[in-house]
C-alpha cells in the first residue's frame, strides 16, 4: 500500500535568498544554445494526492463538490458530495395544494422550467384521470422544445468555457435571450415561468406570438450551426473530449442514465419514443445516437437534438388547432370572471377551489417526460386530500452524476472538468 | 417579518469618530479618489447557487453586458475579489461555506444579497433553508425578485456604487471583520435570528399537510 | 460482489417487442382508474414465486406489485435476468410514509424493461413500528446506489448489503431526523438560530473526512503527526456534536 499525502502543497517552486521566487536557472549547452532548465521535480512517486474541488468552484455548475484521489495527475478515486443545495422540495410539497406546487417545479431545474411545469402537471392530469384539449397539447408540445432548447444552449455554452472557448457562450446567450423575450411574452416571467395549470395553461398565447416563435425557428439554426462550426471539427475541443469519459451501452444502462448520456453510448431510449405523452408519437423527428459514449458523442447528440427540437417546433406551429384552451372540468378549472361574480353556483366553484383545492381520487402515478436532462418524472401519491400524500421526483441529473466516479478513473484532473460539464449537471436538481 | 421590538441590537455598528469630525479639503479629495477608483472597478465573486445564478448570467453575457460598469471580470477566488454575490437559495449545509468565503475576502468587500431566497428563504420556508443569508454574513444590497431580472441586479449594483461613493477614509469601523461568537458561531444575538426567521405573510398558514 | 450483468439478444429499445409482434407504444388517453390490462410480468412472477407475491393491481394504467420483504431482492434479481422481462433499466428507488398513522410504510422500486418497453412498480409494505429494513440491490444496479442513500437519508431506511450507506444530502453529523418522515416537522425540530449554530459549526477547514480517505487500511501508512491530527480532529467532531445534540435537547 503506497502512501498517501492529504494536503496538496501550495506555493512557489522555491525562493532564493532574498526572498524572492526563483526562476528556472538558464544552462548553456554544448552548441552553445541557452536552455531553460527545470528545476528537479519533487520526489512524489507511489504517493497520492487528494485535492478538493468546489462546492464553490465556477467548473462544477453550481455547488457540487468532488474530493479526487490522484497518482501524478491521473485520477485514482473520485468521491462526490451533494447536498449543499438541498431545499426540502419534496417535503414542501406534501403542505401544497397540486396547483400551488406548480411554482417548486420551475426553481427545481431551473434551466428547464416550463418543461417541468407541463411534466408535472401531466403527472397530476393523469392521477385526476383529465384529458386536455388539442390545443394545450400543442402549445405544450412548443413550450417543452423551447425549453429544451434553452436548456442545451446554456449547457453549450458553460460547456464551451469550461474547456475553454468563451465566444460560443455569448453568441448562444444570444438566442436564450430571444427565447426568454418569448416566454416573457406568454407567460410574463423569464426564467420561473409557472405556465401551466392543471387541466391546461395559466394563459392563451398572445396575437403575433407565433409570428415571433416562427422567426426564432428561422434565424435559431443559423448561430447553431455557426457555434458547431466553431466546435465540432475544431483541434483543441476534439483533443479535449474525444475518448473521455467513454461508458459502454450496457454499462450506461445499468448505471441508469438517461437523455443524451445513454444515448450517446449508443442506446436509443428516448421517453418520447418509448413511453410517449403529448401525442409525440405522431411528429416526425430523429433520436440522435453516438457511438463512442464519449464528450465528444455527447456534444454531436446534443447539438443533433436541438436541430430535431426545430422540427418538432416547425410541425407544432403547422399544427396548433383553434378551439378552448382549458378543459371544461369543473372539478379544477376555474369558472370565468364574469360568471363567478355574477352566479352563486360559480362563486361557490371558485371559492372550493381557491381554497381547498381540487381533490384527485385515491390513487399514484408516475410520469415520464425526455427532460434536457434525461428520464424525468413525477411520482405522485394521493390520498384523496388536496395535497399529495407523497411528490417525488425522478431526478435524472441525479442518477447521470452518480456515473462520475467511474466515468473519471484513469483519466487526468483537466478532464475531470470536461466530464462534469458534459453531464449536463443542475444542482437545484440533484438536490432538490 | 415583523417589527423589531427587542433592545438587542446588531453588533456591526460604526463607533462614534475621535478627534474632529470635520473632514479637511484634503481627506476629502482623497476620500473621492479612492471611492472613484473603488466603484468603477469591481470585481464580484458570484456566489452562484441555483436560479438567480442563470439570471447572472445572463447580466454578464452579451445583451446586458456587465463589462459597462467596470464588473466584467469576475473573480472566482474570494482573495481577489471586492463584492460578493450571493445568488441564489443558501441552505443550511452551505452556511459554512458562505461564511468561510466571506472570510477569505480581503477588506474592504461588500456584498448583494440576489433574489429572494438569498435574501429572506423566499418561498423555501422548510428545514433546509438558511432565512436570509444577513444571519450569516452582513449584506450591503438586497435584490428583490424571484428571479430578479438583470435590470434589477444592474440597479443593485449601481446602488452599491453610490454607497462606496459615499465612503469615507475616517471611519475605519465599516471595514473590519465580523467576529462571530465563539460558542454559536453567530454574530448577532439568536433571538433576534429567530424574529427575523419567524413565517410571515402566506407562509403562516401553509403549515398544514392536510387536508 | 456485483453481479455480472444479463445477456440478453439485444438491449435496444423496443427490440423484444417488436420481435413478438407487438404494436409500438402510443400516448394514452382516458386511461380508467383501476382496471385495464396487467403487465405480463406479473404471472409469471406469481408462478415463479407464489405466496412471495402478495397481492398486484393495475391503477392509472400501471401495474403494482407487493412483495414479501424478504423476497424482494430475489424477484429484482429474476426480473432483471430473465430474458422475458429483461428489466434491465432502474428507475427509482424511493418510500412512501401515508398520513393515517395505521397504513403500513411503503418501499417503491420502479422498473424499466428497455426491450419491452415495459414499466413495473414493485412495493414491499413495511407495518408502523417495525424496523425499516430492506435488502440493496446495489449488486444489481449500480444506480441504486445514490438512491438507496438518499432513501436512506430521508426516511431512515436501512439497506442492507449497501457498500457506503450514509447520508447524502444531509451533511454526516445532521442530529435532527429524516426530513420526509410524517413526524418531522416542515421547519425541522430546532430553532433556527440552533439550526444555523449546527450548521455553522460543520468543519470546512477539515476537509476530508475519514470516510473519504477510505484509509481504514492506509491509516497506518499515514504519518505519525497527520494520524494524530486527524484522530483530535475526529474526536472534536464527535464532541462537538454530541454537544450540539443536547442543546438541540433542551431546545
């Protein structure tokens, strides 16, 4: 057993007499020529070296924390700790009418807030046992590409500076910016959008808002394809991911990744393939699969899926049918305005459902959805009260990081970054 | 939040000035100088934690620009920084870590309490949630917002400036480190973290699992 | 200890489907509350393992299985192995506390079949008062391993078999309970300045824990001061916590 070292030294190489750090000393050679001569490197073979990264470090997304074993600069042992952003969003949930949890599901993985909003109330549709209008399914469809696309672009470009490339992170902001003038537009808020209800959605898209969407699908693929330009056949990007981090597919598997983890090692599972919702089944897109279940597979499955997230907005914008946007179900939409201040039977509906809150029979669900991230879903448990007995969510962030530890042995501490940073990690997420 | 009605008192207050307490043309032009230089370069160490974080990102990034007030290089060591942003839900797992890094930042450092959470524990009024960050660490501005949109960290920041602006050399007291207590680690009395902490609001009556 | 993984003919997505003829799976509408088809898995289990499968029923379209406690690793283990269920893919692990103080506790295990395309709830009902304990399937699936501990961390359950189970969202030395169990309360069971103090006293400085140096079996290779400091610093941790837990008391 070799011995080990738990502190990394810190500090210069040396300093001279006067106090001042040495440079490495100059050598004339033979020929003449002046060299730089290092200085002998420290005696540190079969000792190894843990250092700490995070939980406050900018490459760890957030407040993850990795404790690295290390043998020179090969990673021996990785030990992750969670946690620190741990905010009691399970617990919280069971003081909470289903409507009133809508807003936790925006600040969970906040990059993908609208698509948490519709996952989770197509959780809380079904264990009402509703069905929604045509309409809402579309306009559903649109809001989780859009926030699929959202979140890939922030990934890109956290990703792009991690390893290095600032410019892709501020031409893609760009786009997100486009996106969130969009939102803004619907729903009135950037980033927690709260934009669904059970039984449809908190509001009807405003006149022109489709013209807007239909630019962005217009001008979106243009920076993408500029970005990808910039990345996919670049030198240093390719030598910093190709052949990191690789799982094999059944490795993958049974590790339980999902979205484009496992589908860049080569295995097509795609929720909205294999356990359809929303009607996907009926749109025509492609799952994109790699091959090598590298960083580098990661990234082309990734940027492939954002150009499959445009065919599906082109064909939901063909599609959107006109007609109500609610379902007509008293049990859990809202009577209009007008009808609750001036009827007594629709002034007593709002009031039970303002506050008591609608009540689903006994009963569980779980509901999947292909988050950005990958698998996600609600698993509810009720009671037959307002509130749910029991909200837990499949945490797909959760499940991919814990991949890490075998994902990293054997490669060096540089590539550590780039595999954290291809996960796709959201702490609010993964502590939730 | 309630009012506050105790006697107790923060700890963090400025003592009275010695000597004479008007300033001469000359400190005053040296306080200038060295506001100016002070607010028009500083560096923040986003201490980003979850949604408000995404928000500051988007201040730095290309439509909202953060290089405009001389903040574009953000400094993720806290030995090199001047403002910490604290962006973000603070649980009580990473209340150490907010103080640690408060610490390691040389005087003089100010700091932006970002969003609600930061601020109050915003809607996260459970076990695992730190009530305002000010119990930890002293807060210069607080943001409000749920994610408060770039406009209002940027209005944030700009009122940071005119606070440093408003400065003065002679008071030594604004910049000398917190010592918290010894036995409970904290640095205002608990009684008053408990008034502070206490449910306000709506959250009073969403206490209840059923029905 | 683990396992080696299943062969089966293929573990792409839908493969095993398609091969017996079966139509692709489309989103469902006006799905009944109870009733409707079960998966096929379930006779088969019920033939395999007889009284071990207690009871099964379809609500919302999914089917759940109930199974003995100490039949559950076995039945994981067949449906996993079996080419004809091949769940190859875990999905959750999780419990469920109810309210009524009279229903038993329940452990959920979510399972994936890739090739089947095919979704399976199993349970095991844990009776109020009895210990929670059940067995890890951490040999199986190397996903269960961070969600048995985080069951572990929320409810208290105990996993038997699992290689490193210990807390994961909550730091090592957290003294007030786990937060999902019915009698926790929302706010947690000490005042928040007494919540903040426990907080604030977490070690930073020591940054590595015993339990990360795994070095039960370097610690003697360690040298002679480090061992030292790490067994003050070790003792002033339990100090301190068994410290804060009597405030936590008398609070």
């Amino acid at each position: 057993m070799s011995r080990r070292t738990i502190e990394m030294a810190v500090g210069t190489s040396g300093v001279d007499q006067f106090g001042r750090p040495m440079r490495a000393p100059l050598a004339v050679r033979g020929n003449g020529a002046l060299v730089l001569e290092a200085p002998p490197e420290p005696e540190l073979e079969g000792d190894h070296m843990l250092i700490n990264i995070g939980p406050q470090h900018p490459a760890t997304h957030g407040v993850l924390r990795l404790v690295l074993e290390l043998d020179g600069e090969t990673v021996v042992r990785c030990v992750p700790h969670i946690g620190y952003l741990h905010c009691g969003f399970e617990k919280i949930g069971e003081y909470r009418q289903y409507n009133q949890i809508i807003p936790w599901t925006d600040r969970e993985d906040y990059l993908n807030s609208i698509g948490n909003n519709v996952a989770f109330v197509l959780g809380c549709e079904r264990l009402f046992g509703i069905q929604i209008t045509p309409r809402c399914t579309v306009l559903r469809v649109i809001a989780m590409e859009m926030s699929r696309i959202m979140s890939h672009l922030v990934w890109m470009g956290t990703t792009c500076i991690d390893i290095g490339a600032f410019t892709p992170f501020l031409w893609l902001y760009q786009e997100r910016e486009n996106l969130y003038n969009l939102l803004e537009g619907w729903v009135g808020a950037r980033l927690t959008t709260s934009a669904t209800r059970v039984g449809g959605m908190a509001a009807e898209v405003p006149d022109g808002w489709m013209d807007g969407l239909k630019a962005f699908i217009r001008g979106f693929p243009k920076t993408l394809d500029e970005a990808d330009r910039m990345l996919a056949r670049n030198g240093i990007w390719m030598g910093r991911t190709v052949g990191i981090g690789a799982l094999s597919a059944d490795e993958a598997i049974n590790y339980g990744l999902s979205g484009a983890m496992l589908r860049a090692s080569g295995v097509a599972y795609d929720v909205r393939k294999d356990v359809p919702y929303l009607d996907y089944e009926t749109y025509d897109f492609d799952v994109p699969v790699g091959t090598q279940g590298d960083v580098y597979d990661r990234y082309l499955v990734r940027v492939e899926e954002m150009r499959q997230s445009i065919r599906i907005l082109e064909q939901a914008v063909q599609r959107l049918p006109d007609g109500p946007l609610n379902v007509d179900d008293p049990r859990v939409i809202l009577p209009p305005k007008t009808r609750a201040t001036s009827q007594m039977e629709s002034m007593i509906h709002h009031f039970k459902l303002v506050m008591e809150g609608p009540r689903p029979p006994i009963g569980e669900v779980y509901v999947p959805v292909e988050s950005p991230k990958g698998e996600k879903g609600y698993y509810l448990v009720s009671d037959g009260t307002s509130k749910p007995v029991r909200w837990r969510i499949r945490p797909p962030a959760f499940v991919n990081l814990s991949a890490i530890p075998r994902m990293v042995e054997g490669h060096l501490l540089s590539d550590v970054i780039a595999i954290n940073a291809s996960i796709d990690i959201v702490m609010g997420e993964i502590d939730r | 939040m309630g009012l506050i009605t105790t006697g107790e008192r923060t700890i963090v207050r400025a003592p009275e000035p010695t000597g004479s307490t008007q300033d001469s043309w000359v400190t005053s032009r040296l306080d200038f100088l060295v506001n100016w230089a002070r607010s028009s370069s500083m560096w923040p160490m986003p201490f980003g934690t979850a949604c408000c974080a995404i928000e500051f990102m988007a201040t730095a990034a290309s439509r909202y620009d953060l290089a405009r007030f001389g903040m574009e290089r953000l400094s993720f060591s806290p030995r090199q920084a001047d403002v910490l942003i604290c962006a973000g839900r603070v649980p009580y797992k990473l209340a150490p870590v907010l103080r640690r890094i408060y610490q390691q930042m040389p005087q003089p450092k100010w700091v932006i309490s970002m969003g609600a959470c930061a601020s109050s524990g915003g809607m996260f009024d459970n076990y695992a949630v730190v009530q305002g960050i000010d119990t930890i660490i002293p807060v210069d501005v607080y943001v409000p917002g749920c994610p408060p949109r770039p406009e209002a960290l940027m209005y944030a920041i700009l009122m940071l400036h005119k606070k440093v602006q408003t400065e003065r050399l002679r008071d030594g007291a604004r910049h000398t480190e917190i010592e918290p207590d010894p036995q409970s680690h904290l640095y205002i009395p608990p009684s008053r973290i408990d008034e502070l902490s206490e449910p306000f609001g709506n959250s009073v009556h969403q206490t209840r699992s059923a029905p | 200890m683990t396992r080696p993984l299943p062969s089966y003919p293929s573990t792409r997505p839908g493969s095993a489907r398609e091969a017996a003829g079966e139509p692709a799976p489309i989103t469902p509408h006006h799905v009944a509350h109870r009733g409707g088809a079960e998966n096929p898995s379930v006779a088969a289990l019920r033939e395999r393992f007889g009284a071990a499968i207690v009871r099964a029923h379809v609500m919302w379209g999914e089917t759940t299985v109930i199974v003995a406690a100490d039949a559950i690793h076995d039945v994981i283990a067949f449906l996993r192995d079996e080419p004809a269920h091949a769940y190859n893919y875990l999905v959750d692990v999780t419990a469920v506390e109810y309210r009524d103080a009279e229903q038993p506790m329940e452990l959920v295990w979510h399972l994936r079949s890739l090739p089947w395309q095919r979704f399976l709830r199993l349970k095991v009902e844990i009776p109020k008062g009895e210990p929670l304990v059940a067995p890890s399937i951490t040999d199986l699936y190397a996903s269960a391993d961070w969600l048995e501990r985080e069951c572990f961390d929320m409810f208290g359950v105990t996993f038997t078999g699992h290689p490193d189970l210990r807390r994961i969202l909550m730091w090592d030395t957290y003294r007030e309970g786990h937060p999902l169990r019915k009698d926790f309360p929302l706010r947690g069971r000490f005042s928040r300045s007494e919540q903040l103090t426990q907080a604030l006293s977490i070690d930073t400085v020591g940054r590595y824990s015993m339990t990360e140096l795994t070095i039960a079996e370097a610690f003697d290779d360690l040298p002679a001061d480090m061992r030292e400091r790490l067994a003050e610093r070790r003792a002033a941790e339990l100090a301190r916590s068994m410290r804060t837990l009597d405030a936590g008391d008398d609070a």
